[in-house]
C-alpha cells in the first residue's frame, strides 16, 4: 500500500485513479462549470446577438434593480419558493405520517395519489388551463350553474398567482411524499414500541420519535425543494405566461423574455446572478430556522 504524502498524490497509482474520476470531472466542467462561469461573465458584459461581449461593470445589475417588472419577479419568486415549498413539504409530511399506518387499502391509495405526480406537466398544465378558462373552462361553467358569475382566474394577479402555487404543491406532492414516506420506513419499530411501553401518546411519538428521526431528510428535502422551485420556469410559462401583464413573471420566465425576446443575454445572465445572494440567504435561514429548533424536541 503506498504510505500518504506526496507520493500518494502524484505517483504512478494516483493517476490511474485520477483517469477513473476524469469522465466525470469532464462532465461537471463541460455542463455545470463553464455555463456557471459563463453566466456569471456576461452579466458583467454588454452581450446581444452579433456583439462581441463589452465588459460594462454592475451595469446591468443597477439596471435590472431599477426595472419594475424585474423587482416584481423577485417578490414573486420568494413568494413561489416561501409558500410552495413550505406548504408543499408540511403536507407532505404529514401525508407520509397517515400513508405509513396500516390500514385496508392502504396499497391502491398510495398508487392514486401518486397519478398526479406521474401524469406529463405539460399536459397536466394545459388541462389546467383549459378547466380555468374564462368563457369555456368547467369550473366557471359550474359556478354559473349554482348562480354565481365567471371568475377570471388567470386574469387577475392575486386568483392568478395562487393558481401557480395550487397547480405547484398539487403536482409535487406527491413525490415529496414518496420521499418522506421512505425516511419514515427507516425508523426502527423498537422506539415506538418503546416509547408506547413508557406511556406515550400518538401525539408525544410524533413529537419526541417521528420529527427528529426525520429531521435530517426534512432539512435536506426543503434546502432541494427551494432550488428546484427557485428555477421553475415551466409552470408559470405555461399556464400564465407571465401574465396578466408581467405581473406573475418569476425571475426563470424573466430571464427567458430577456434572452429569447430582446436578445439581451447580458440581463438574462444578471437577473440570476443577481438572485444567487437570495438563495444563499434563504438556505442560511433555512438551515438555521430548522437546526434552531431541534433543541425543542
């Protein structure tokens, strides 16, 4: 065995190792590294289609922050991330807790309640659409059968909004579900039949068993959840658009109309440049706000 020291890392043996990770690291460099380094590049640079890239400074940063409908991306995205992701997972969660007792059925009711999950976004979004239309969709069709007027519920922010959020959680759920449901298959019976053997209530199981034993995958299911949310684009592009208006723009659909619009890859790459200090910020508070309360348990 070759001893530790520079040897070890230089020698003839390392290299064969190095040649077993190279795939990889040709793969990360290629797709997550260079794109990365290249976003984060033109946001500092004058770039459109058939300009050379001019480096322009904080430029497009102070443009973008004084640009309104950029602002109200923003606010939109910390709602989608806040609100989706913590509904999303608490009900997950408590979903899982239900799925993981015996009952009759038990089988079939976990198989449906994965279809949402498993039905195509971009189908399941049209569907979606086409049930919230104004003139033909079935529910307005059903609320005037009952008396009651027709709803434009993509055509005003706050029906609109919440729209997004119902459609995100409803299509997501499960999977998070499925995700939590298997943390909770990891517990060992032994405590629970322990804690049942001293006394202790559902209630008192679920707080002193079940959370912190699913603490762990909790932090790092909601830390997941944020970023896959924070980038969305597909959601709101399809069933909204970004409207009415450019109300409802996160900032992936944004940066979208910035590049495949108008040609300004520069703002496109700034608007998420820009949000990189938010996500660093709302992952510190994430990972905080849960380890602060672990003392509790």
């Amino acid at each position: 065995m070759m001893p530790f020291g520079k040897g070890a890392v230089w020698g003839r043996e390392a290299w064969k190792s190095y040649l077993f990770v190279l795939p990889f690291l040709s793969i990360f460099a290629a797709f997550i590294a260079y794109p990365l380094l290249s976003e984060i590049y033109y946001s500092f640079t004058r770039y459109e289609i058939g300009v050379a890239p001019r480096f322009v400074g904080l430029k497009n940063f102070i443009n973008l922050l004084n640009d309104s409908d950029y602002r109200q991306s923003v606010i939109n995205s910390l709602i989608y991330v806040g609100i989706g992701v913590n509904v999303k997972l608490g009900l997950a969660l408590l979903i899982a807790i239900f799925l993981n007792r015996e009952f009759r059925g038990r089988s079939l009711v976990q198989s449906l309640f994965l279809l949402p999950w498993a039905a195509a976004t971009i189908s399941s979004l049209l569907s979606f659409r086409w049930m919230l239309d104004t003139d033909y969709g079935v529910l307005n069709s059903l609320l005037e059968s009952v008396g009651f007027g027709k709803i434009q519920w993509l055509g005003q922010y706050s029906t609109a909004m919440s729209i997004i959020l119902v459609y995100h959680i409803w299509k997501y759920l499960p999977f998070w579900t499925l995700i939590f449901l298997s943390g909770l298959k990891g517990i060992p019976p032994d405590i629970y039949e322990a804690g049942r053997v001293d006394g202790a209530t559902p209630v008192q199981l679920l707080r002193w068993v079940t959370l912190p034993m699913i603490k762990g995958l909790y932090i790092v299911c909601t830390l997941i959840s944020a970023i896959w949310t924070m980038g969305d684009f597909i959601t709101v592009y399809l069933m909204t658009g970004g409207g009415p208006g450019q109300s409802t723009n996160v900032v992936a659909t944004v940066a979208y109309r910035f590049a495949f619009r108008f040609g300004e890859f520069d703002n496109a790459s700034a608007s998420f440049v820009l949000l990189f200090p938010v996500m660093m910020i709302i992952i510190v508070f994430v990972i905080r706000k849960l380890e602060g309360g672990h003392a509790a348990y």
